[in-house]
C-alpha cells in the first residue's frame, strides 16, 4: 500500500478501518483489544493516509466516525510526520484543507486542530499553501469557509503565536502583518462565533506584542471597545481578559483611557454571567501589581468595594454548597483524597512557599472577589475601612437564617483585610475576636469553618494578648472555640479548625504548654472521629503542636494521651498503605521535639523505617516478589524519619545504627535515580556524621566519592537541593569542586553553582572561608558586560550570592568592595535594558555592602543613589529589603551630604514601603529623615516634599516628619 501523489483508498482496507472506528466509538466495546487493532495497522505506511481519507470525503459514514478518524490523526502525526514519505505528507495536507469549509463544524473544528499540530512540527515555511489558503477563506463570502479558517488560525495563535511573527522566505511581510487587519475587521461581524475568534487570536499577542499590533493599537484598543458591551458572553469576557493582560505587561498603552477601563470593568464585575464578572474581578489585583499609579483607583474604591463583597457571598450553584453537608462520619472514597506532596528534607533557606491561606480550592467569583479585597488592603489600607466597615457590620447584624450567605460573606472579608487594614483594625480588634468567637458555634457549617479560617488570620494579636488578663481569657476561648470545632461532625468544618488550629499552635508556641492536656485529648479524641482525608491534617497539627512546644511535650500524662493512638494506627497500617506518609511525619516532628524522650518509642519505629526502604528497594527491581508497588515517596518519608531520630535522639540513636543494615542502605539510596531520594539520603547522612560517625567509617570512601559526584556539572543541573544536601553533608572537602563549576564554560552549570554558594553562605560559610577571595573574584567576574550579556541569570544567581556572603563574612569583604560596587553600578544605571530580578539582587547586594562597609561606599554614592533609590522603590516589602535599606541608613548616616542630590529619589524609596517590620529600621529611617529635615532650611525642605506624590508625602508622615 505504497503512497504517492494520485493516492486512493482500497475498498477493504477503508471499511475495516471505519468498522474499527465505529467499534472504538462504541460505549460496549473492548477498548484495549481495539487499540491493538489500530496499532497493528499503524504500521502501514498510507494507514495515516487513510485517515485523513475518512476526515475529508466518508460523507455516508456518521459524524463520529470521521471525528474519531481524525483525532486518531492528529495524535499519530505528533509521533509520525517526520518520518513519513513527502508524498503522504502532502496527501494529508492537501486533504485538510478543504476540510477548512465542511459543512458539519466538527470537522471544520477537527481539521484547524490537525493543522495546529502540524504548524507546531514543522511551521509555516514548509506549507505556503496554508497561508494563501487561510487568506482566500477570510477574504470570501461563504460563512463556514471564514469560520473554519479562523477556529485554525486562532489554535494557531494559542499553540505557536510565534509563528505567524516571523520573517518568511518568498514572502514580503511576515503572516501576522497580513492576518491582523483582517482579525481586527471581524471585531465588528454580525457572527458571534467570528468576533470570538478574532479577538481570542489578537489577545494571544499581547505578551508577544509584535509590532504589528504595536502598530495597530488604537485600532485594537477601540475594538475592544466596540465589543465591550456584547450581547455573547463569550466575547465580554476575552474584552475583560484584554485588559486584565494590558494592565499586566503593557499598562502604558492604557493610561490615557485608564477611566473609561476602570469604569468598564467596574460594570463588568457585576455582568450576570459568572465567567465574565469573574475575569474582569482580576483586574484590580492585576492592576495593584503594575506600576500605575494607585491614586487613579481611589475614587472608585466606594463603588468597587460593595461589588466585591456581592460577590464574595455564594452563588446558589457553588459547590462548596453540596460539600457543606458532607457528614463527618461517611468514609472517604479514594477520589475524595486529595494529591499530597512530601517536601524532601533540605538543609539550607526554606525552600517552599506556606499556602495555608487557600480559602476555597476551586478558583472562582468569590475567591477572585476576596484576593482582590485582600490587595487592594495592602495597597490603600485603612483607607477602605469606611467604605467596607459599615456594609460589613450590617451584614453580620443581619441574623435570620436567609441571610446566612451574607453573614459568611461578611466574616471572610474581615480575614481578607485582616493584613492590609490591620492598623485600622487595630483598636477594635479585641470586639471583632469576641464578635467572631460565638460564630464558630452558629448553626450554618460554613459560617462556622470561615470563622475558623478568619480568626486563624488574627492568630499575632490574639497570642499578643496572653500578657494581660483580659488577652489570656480570649486567647482561652479562642483556643477552646477551635478545638470544639476540630471535634465537629461536618468534615469541612473539621479541615478549616485544624488548619486554624496549627496556625494558630505556630504563633502561640510554647504558650500552649500549659494548656498541652486539653489540646492533646481534643486531637487524639479527632483522631479517633475522622475519616482518611482529614486525618492527614490531625496528624499534621500534632506534628506542628511538637514543634511549637518541643522537650515541653516529654512528661508521661502527654506521652499517655497522645502516643498509644498513633502507635496504634501505626501498628494497623501495611508498609504500603500511602496513609502511612502524614504518619511518618508526623512521627518525625514528634521525635525531633520529644529528644531524647522519644527513646522508649524509637526501636520499632526505627526497624520499620528500614523494613520499608528495603522493601520499596527491592519492590523497583522486582515488584513480583516484594508483593508490592514501587512507590519512592515511602522511602523518602522513611528516610526523613530516621533524619528526626538522628537529631531527636542525639547520640542516643548509636545503638540502632550500630544493629542494622542502615549502612548499606542509606549508601543505595545516595546513589539511587530519584533526586528527592537522594536529597533526604545526603540530609540523613549528614545528620549521622554528627552523632555518630564511626558507624559509617567502613564505607567512609565511597559516602565521599558519591557526594562528592552530586557536584560533577550534569548532577548539579539535574538537582540544586540534593547538592546543597550533599556538600553540607561532608563539609568543605566539596569546597574546591563548587568553585570549579562556578568556573565552567556551560552558563546553567555556573548558574546552579552560584545557586548554591548563596545556599551555602548562608548556612555553613565557614566552609567557604579557606577560598573566599576566589569565590568573590569569580562572582564578580558575572556581572562584567561581556558576561552579563552572555547570561543574566548566572549574573543574576552571583550577584546574590555576593550579598548573602557579605552578610555573614561582614568585614572580611573589604577587599574586594570597591570592585563589586563598579559592577553594580552599571547595571542600575541600565535598569531598562536588563531584567527586574537582576536590578532587585543589584541594588540588594549594594545595600548589604554598604551595611558592612559603609565608610568604603559612602564617598561613592553620588554616582549611584539615584538608579540605586530608583531600583530600591520597586522592591516588595521583605527582609531582603530590610537590608539594602539598613546599608543606605549606614551609609547616610557616614557622608550626610553624599545624598543631598538625590533627596528626593531616597524619600520616594523610602514611601515604597508599606510598612517596615523591623522596629531598630524604622527608627534608623525616622533618624536620617528628621536629620535632613533639620540640615535643610529656608524652605529647602519644604521644596523637596512638593516634589513628591500626595500619596508619598502621606506615607513619610509614618517617620513623623
């Protein structure tokens, strides 16, 4: 069956192939054995020929069948077109197109994806004919012909948008130039389905911003427009998703029409279609994290704000609604378990953000409504409080059982502002507590699991009240309000009060001690109540209740309550049951806070670890005879468990050692494919050096040469963690391979070393102190021009690892100050021309050498304050932050009058702030601030605060000048 350019289908092969079709289709059929059929007659080399035969011209054959063909196609010439003879390449292709016009919209649907996949193997330039073809369709006048080259054109322009920017051999201009015009014209057909399509194409350059838009945008931006209000729903919301993408990349081309964007969207978040209002209620956190000015947003703040808790109340169709009633007692299925993801031990900077804050966890109205509330508080503050707090106390004063949505609604809004309006808040904060309190006994399960959530968010102040009478009893009530609630028979109920609970347990610490008995009889009686997936989150609160009160949890009448359940429940679960894995952490918490006190418990514990790593090592070579799944999540879980007895027990864990085979094991799994086995492999092993490193003196040479082999360039790009993990494990002896790949020629192996000489300065400098000079001398050779153009992120990671190795070597830097500086100071100068992660780390690293040498950088600061106050102003509030300014305080406060010049860029810096944390900086800022206040007279002062924003001169008054 040989293809060539006058191709036909044989009879047979043609009706086997649809007979096999028609049976794939079929709801009663083998799938499987099917499956085998087709993949037998893939071997053909026309079987792909065939299908595109029945794609196009089976017209007596169903619908189904010809799509089914089709589908069947496309996924084959993912794998296949490459390969094929040139004339059944050009048979499909040629056969595609005048699918472009069929009739039925599926096949036209069919055939634009197929074409798509096509594009994305081999581009445009191999198949001019598409091109002329897609013009010639959107140039007619036949309805279906114009739709199906569009459906292609717009699967084109989502999949490789690229493509169609760039210059084509033949052609005079590149596609998008041709294709443009025409999309903008269907913004105003009288077809629904035309004007989706073309404004769902031009969208997808917006990131990409060729110049042919660049171009066009007046053009574009009044399209929109004209679209704004459109009867489909479909089209209002790709006009929201324009804008909500122009305000994220390119906020310039809407600020002289910004009032009419906000107006609209404003209108928009209130459209009757869910789907809409909710792409345009992504538009005010888009909007707080641009650079536009947020003074345009206030006057509309009065009429956005009530919008946003409209919508923050549930829908009637919600399905948190359903899942509401789920009683507590009803077992879980196994599709109720959510996925759950072990994080590898990893000695060095936490590595993980905290997500505990995930109201809802599906995306929609309300939880877009709530974090755009939760912004817009961190950007305007209390400002929104006398809009927000009246709407707010009539709904929670509102106590029929109708309301209830309301009522909810209104106490997740007081969670959502509670950090961004927390000055305001401030005063009344002990009433809204006490108010909230009885609200986790109201009769409505979200009502009381939002309640949960809310207070949890109030978790600082409330622990801050413990000093006083008053603060302690509502700590108290607070306290027994979530463990009545972790006691709860609706399940999600019982998820938000032990989230609330291990919050509220990380910023209470040690002063749960006393209550310890209580808290401990409340978890384990939930322990007893709860079904597969929210015991996942009891364990993890025990587990977050021993870290925060440590050795405090080591007497018997704690042990009694809270050991013998989970040694039961351990005891209960197979070594390859996944509910094991929150147990094994959850045992490691508790051994590492428990000491030496977990003695009595950790023989068993011990022994199965090993038991489990051997098992799962033997079921990945022989699954038959282990009679288990391999699955590396339980040797990871083991491993970080023996990490926690190592460092529970001390040298107390010598005589389990020195019993088993852990030796040996532990050497397989630092040698083993999967990084995250690796990572917990090297964190053990350096864990038992410690304590007891005689037990691994008779491998000694091979634990060396295979941590040492996790530095060699391939394994170092492969996995950061597990070298961080590996070098901290033996020390400096690694110290001479590390600056060799900050040496190498291959730009991401630098990149990674970098990575990890910041990782290591802040963890064990000690070990990089012997070649200091030379790690800082490499480093700073990143950022010189021809370097820095070759590759930004290796400048990038080098640039940082020079800040994080001044901050703890402090004066030994000096020497090489001076020279670091004159690199950096280029590079703020060409902010524009480098990318914002480079520029931040610049004027971060600047600020942390001029905090440890500030008598070396001061007299400089003429050449750079302005790029570098610039730079700083863009910052977010962090630590980070908090130190580049510590190094200006320093450096001002060495030369007053270096910084006169740029006065007005430091007090903007400054007004960058939403609020400095550390209480010694504010007080510093407050200093330099009146400083220059009182050096300048004859209204000198005053002249450089009306240079400022109304919103900056607002934010200085926090520094009472």
């Amino acid at each position: 069956m040989a293809a060539s350019s006058s191709w036909q289908p044989q009879e047979d092969g043609f009706k086997e192939i649809c007979g096999l079709l028609e049976q794939q289709i079929s709801p009663t059929s083998d799938k499987s054995q099917i499956w085998q059929q087709l993949q037998h007659y893939s071997q053909f080399p026309d079987f792909n020929n065939y299908l595109a035969f029945i794609l196009a011209r089976a017209e007596g054959k169903p619908m189904e069948v010809r799509q089914a063909s089709g589908l069947l196609l496309k996924n084959n010439l993912r794998t296949a077109f490459k390969s094929m003879a040139p004339p059944s390449q050009q048979y499909i292709k040629s056969e595609l197109l005048p699918c472009l016009g069929a009739a039925d919209r599926h096949i036209r649907s069919t055939a634009g994806t197929i074409i798509s996949v096509l594009v994305q193997i081999e581009g445009v330039f191999g198949w001019p004919e598409l091109l002329q073809t897609l013009v010639k369709c959107l140039d007619g006048n036949e309805l279906n012909q114009i739709e199906g080259a569009m459906d292609a054109l717009s699967k084109i322009c989502e999949d490789i948008p690229q493509v169609l920017d760039a210059d084509m051999p033949g052609l005079t201009e590149r596609p998008i130039n041709v294709f443009l015009p025409r999309l903008l014209q269907f913004f105003q057909s009288p077809h629904a389905s035309l004007r989706k399509l073309s404004l769902g194409s031009v969208n997808q350059y917006i990131m990409l911003m060729p110049e042919a838009l660049y171009m066009s945008m007046d053009k574009y931006l009044q399209g929109l427009f004209i679209l704004a209000n459109d009867p489909a729903a479909e089209v209002r919301k790709l006009v929201c998703a324009a804008f909500v993408q122009l305000v994220e990349v390119r906020p310039d081309f809407l600020e002289p029409i910004l009032r009419n964007v906000i107006e609209y969207m404003l209108l928009v978040n209130k459209d009757p279609d869910d789907e809409v209002a909710l792409e345009a209620c992504e538009f005010w956190s888009a909007y707080c994290e641009t650079q536009l000015p947020p003074e345009n947003l206030r006057e509309f703040l009065p009429h956005l704000i009530p919008v946003l808790l409209s919508n923050m109340v549930y829908s009637d169709d919600d399905e948190s609604l359903v899942d509401a009633e789920e009683d507590g007692s009803m077992p879980d299925r196994d599709q109720d378990l959510r996925p759950r993801f072990h994080s590898s031990r990893f000695h060095g900077s936490e590595n993980g953000e905290d997500d505990d804050d995930d109201i809802v966890n599906i995306w929609n109205l309300r939880k877009c409504s709530a974090a755009a509330l939760d912004v817009l508080s961190n950007v305007f503050g209390d400002e929104i409080l006398p809009t927000l707090m009246p709407i707010v106390q009539a709904k929670l004063s509102s106590t029929d059982d109708a309301a209830w949505k309301a009522r909810e609604a209104a106490v997740l809004a007081l969670g959502a502002i509670s950090e961004g309006c927390i000055n305001g808040l401030y005063p009344h904060l002990s009433e809204i507590v006490t108010f909230l309190i009885p609200l986790l006994d109201d009769k409505f399960p979200l009502i009381r699991s939002i309640s949960c959530w809310t207070i949890s968010r109030f978790s600082k102040f409330i622990v801050q009240g413990i000093g006083h009478q008053e603060g302690r009893e509502q700590f108290d009530k607070v306290l027994m309000g979530l463990l009545r609630r972790i006691l709860d028979n609706n399940k999600r109920v019982q998820e938000a009060a032990c989230s609330a609970f291990a919050t509220l347990e990380e910023e209470a610490a040690k002063e749960l001690a006393p209550r310890l008995e209580i808290i401990l009889q409340h978890l384990m009686c939930a322990f007893g109540k709860y079904q597969r997936r929210n015991l996942r989150i009891v364990y993890d609160a025990i587990g977050t209740l021993a870290e925060a009160v440590g050795r405090e949890l080591n007497e018997p009448k704690y042990l009694d309550i809270m050991m013998p359940p989970l040694i039961a429940k351990w005891e209960q679960l197979s070594n390859s049951d996944k509910d094991l894995f929150p147990l094994l952490e959850c045992f490691t918490s508790i051994a590492q806070a428990l000491g030496i006190g977990f003695s009595q418990f950790a023989q068993p514990v011990f022994q199965r670890c090993i038991t489990i790593i051997q098992s799962q090592q033997l079921a990945k070579v022989n699954p038959v005879s282990s009679g288990v799944q391999y699955d590396r999540e339980f040797v990871v879980c083991s491993l970080d468990l023996l990490s926690g007895l190592a460092e529970g027990l001390g040298s107390g864990v010598e005589s389990l050692v020195s019993q088993s085979s852990l030796r040996d094991i532990l050497l397989e799994c630092c040698m083993d494919d999967a990084p995250d086995i690796r990572q917990s492999a090297f964190a053990l092993l350096g864990d038992l050096a410690r304590v007891c490193p005689i037990h691994l003196h008779p491998r000694l040479s091979e634990f060396l040469e295979v941590a040492n082999s996790q530095l060699s360039p391939p394994k170092l790009r492969e996995n950061l963690s597990v070298a961080n993990n590996a070098c901290w494990a033996i020390g400096g002896s690694l110290r001479d391979i590390l600056l060799e790949c900050c040496m190498d020629d291959a730009p991401d192996i630098r990149q990674s070393a970098f990575a990890l000489l910041g990782d290591l300065a802040r963890v064990c400098p000690i070990h990089l102190h012997p070649r200091l000079s030379e790690f800082l001398e490499v480093a700073n050779s990143q950022l010189s021009p021809p370097k820095l153009r070759e590759n930004l992120s290796v400048a990038n990671n080098a640039c940082w690892a020079i800040g994080e190795l001044a901050m703890k070597v402090r004066q030994e830097i000096s020497p090489v100050v001076m020279t670091v500086i004159s690199s950096l100071v280029p590079i703020l100068h060409h902010a524009e021309e480098l990318n914002k992660s480079l520029i931040e780390n610049s004027a971060i690293t600047l600020g942390r050498l001029a905090w440890v040498c500030p008598e070396l950088v001061s007299p400089h600061m003429g050449h750079f304050m302005q790029s570098w106050c610039i730079a700083l102003s863009m910052i977010r509030d962090d630590i980070e932050k908090e130190d580049a300014f510590r190094g200006l305080c320093a450096m001002v406060n060495n030369t007053p009058a270096g910084a006169l010049s740029s006065l007005i860029f430091m007090c903007k810096a400054i007004a960058s702030w939403h609020e400095i944390r550390s209480e010694d900086l504010h007080n510093e800022v407050c200093q330099v601030l009146r400083g220059y206040k009182n050096m300048l007279r004859d209204g000198s002062w005053e002249q450089c605060m009306s240079a400022l924003e109304p919103q900056e001169k607002d934010k200085l008054s926090k520094y009472l000048v």
